[in-house]
C-alpha cells in the first residue's frame, strides 16, 4: 500500500468508530421522544420510573415484567440508562 492508502484507512476506522459512538447513543434514546435535550431525558426517565413503580399486577403483565423487575428499574437513578 502506498501513503495515502494507509491514510485513508485511518481516516475511515474513525468514522466507523464515531458511527458506533452514534448507535449506542441513538439507542439508549429510542424508547425516549425524540428532541429532548438532556435534562428533558432525564426528566422522561424520573417520571416514567416512578410511573413504572405504581403499574397494578394486571398492567405489568401486558408490560410483560414482574414486580421484582418494575422495582429494580424503577429505583434506578434518573442518570443511569
């Protein structure tokens, strides 16, 4: 390979490396309305747990959780995914 040919390779492991940065980014959000900024995130996050934490038996088994599950991640702090 020449010169350019090894700079375009790092130039591309870059922009596949940043793309990855996106999708794990991009689906962390994905349940989360788009247009948020951060601090509307975590604001979805503090409601929707604390809705989680108040489903009757009957509401998490549509959801398809159990009591043990809905706590767990209802007690998350609103900071953690």
């Amino acid at each position: 390979m020449n010169g350019l040919s090894d700079v375009r390779l790092t130039l591309r492991s870059k922009e596949l490396a940043a793309g990855q940065e996106d999708s794990a980014w991009n689906s962390a959000m994905r349940n989360a309305p788009s247009g948020l900024s951060r601090w509307g995130l975590f604001w979805h996050r503090l409601h929707t747990r604390k809705a989680l934490m108040n489903l009757t038996p009957e509401q998490l088994k549509d959801v398809g959780l159990t009591r043990e599950q809905a706590n767990e991640e209802g007690l998350k702090p609103f900071w953690r995914i």
